[in-house]
C-alpha cells in the first residue's frame, strides 16, 4: 500500500541504502556510491546498534531491518498477522464461542430471542444507531470529529473476525430504518430528530463499513472461506388442489359417492 511504501522511504537512510547516482561519463560509479555509503554511514541504525548496544539488541535489529527490507519484495504485511491474532483472541473467548444463541457455535436463527445480545454484531447495531444521530446542537461535535474512523474501523472488523459480516449487513436496526426511508420518503422530525439528516448519516455510515468490509476481505478471504458453513436450503414442491383436498380430512368426509376430486 501507499503507507508502507512510504514507510520503505523513509528508512531507506537509516538502513544504508542509498539510491544509485548518476554518473556523467568519465565518472565512476562505484566511487559515487562508496563516498555516498561513507557520507552517511553515520545513519545505519544497524551498525550503531551493533556497536554500541547488547547483543540482544544486535539481533532485533537484524531481524527488523531484515523484515524492512524484504516487504516491498514479497509483498509481506504485518496487518494479517495482526488480524489472525485477534481473531484467535475473540475465538477463545466463551463469550463469542460458548453461549447458545452463537452464530458460531450453533445455526439457531438470531430472530429467535430478540433480547439475546451475545452476537456482537447486535451491540455494535445498537452503538451505530446511536452513532447515527444527529447532534441536536449546532456546535456539538458527532463521533467522525471526535474519534474519526478508528470506531468504525474497530467495530467492522471484529464483526468479520467473528463471521458475522453478512448478519450484520442484513439485520442492521439504521439500514433498515434507511430502506424503509427510501421508500416512503418522509421527511418528519421525531423527538427532535430530522429524518432526512437521520438517513443521510445512515448511508454516510453504510459507505464506510463497506469499504471497510472490502478492506478486510482482501486479506481473510482466503482464509475464511472454508470456515464459512454450507447451508443445505431443501425445496418444496407448490402444493396443489389434489394435494390439499387429500391432506385435510374436511374434503374427504364430504365427498359424494361417485364424485372425483377434480373441479
């Protein structure tokens, strides 16, 4: 990403890695690059360490400027590792794991006990709702100009880590609110509450959280996608007149002699 390319910039002096000269002809281009090393040998961490630090600090410093100089070669990201391992902190939570009503731990539907809040995608519908409305006055300050996108950054993601992404998406209390406002286009104020600003803040905060559901996506998705259960769906065949007059015992008993079942 653009983040860590800069990063790679920015540490390229202090890694002694300096980029190639230009050299006019006649000029030699190792010398150039000798006397540059040698002009700003004093900024290789690595050897300053080395000298004057223990040899334990030594190896992390290898290992750091190892790990540095190989991510932009292999494409190598720290934030994976970062995700996998709070996932697994969520995963050993009971919590999330162990408690009935878990999408995780049992395929009951989440309408079956309403007051269940187990599943974090629920508190985290409740907080957006919350998050959603608008400040009642004018120099108020929302939650964007307070704390940014981290909160949404925070939720979303341990929503996808817990697998609860499409839950989310589907039962979420403002999306639903904002559908229902799409189409009856209201434009009340209840309880001091503008409708219109209401549900413009909603999809503001349906953009976001899927841009942030496609940012994590690019890194759990093939990680994710045998752990997400086949459900089997079983259709059922229409039912028919022949079928219904044979299944309730009130077409049978007044049937004539003599008679068929067809109209």
């Amino acid at each position: 990403s653009q983040e860590e390319i800069k990063d790679l910039l920015q540490a390229a002096p202090f890694q002694n890695l300096i980029p190639r000269p230009y050299a006019k002809e006649g000029e030699s281009l190792e010398a150039k690059i000798r006397r540059l090393e040698a002009k700003y040998a004093a900024m290789s961490l690595v050897n300053i360490i080395k000298k004057l630090g223990t040899e334990k600090q030594g190896k992390l410093v290898e290992e750091a400027d190892l790990l540095t100089r190989e991510r932009l070669c292999i494409g190598l990201t720290t934030f994976e590792v970062m995700l996998d391992r709070i996932r697994a902190f969520l995963l050993d939570d009971p919590v999330w794991t162990n408690n009935p009503s878990s999408a995780i731990s049992s395929n009951i539907s989440p309408l079956s006990n309403i007051d269940d809040t187990h599943d974090f995608h629920r508190i985290w519908s409740a907080l957006q709702f919350v998050y959603c409305l608008p400040t009642r006055h004018e120099n108020d300050m929302n939650v964007e100009q307070l704390y940014g996108e981290g909160l949404n950054f925070a939720g979303c993601t341990i929503i996808r880590l817990l697998n609860e992404h499409r839950k989310f998406e589907t039962y979420d209390f403002t999306y639903h609110l904002f559908k229902i406002n799409r189409s009856d286009q209201k434009e009340d104020e209840v309880k001091n509450v503008s409708l219109p600003t209401f549900t413009e803040r909603i999809r503001k905060f349906q953009i976001l959280n899927q841009q942030i559901f496609a940012c994590l996506n690019k890194y759990l998705c093939h990680t994710t996608t045998d752990e997400i259960p086949v459900e089997q769906v079983k259709c059922l065949t229409p039912m028919t007149l022949q079928t219904i007059q044979s299944s309730i015992p009130i077409y049978q008993h007044n049937r004539l002699p003599g008679t068929t079942s067809e109209c």
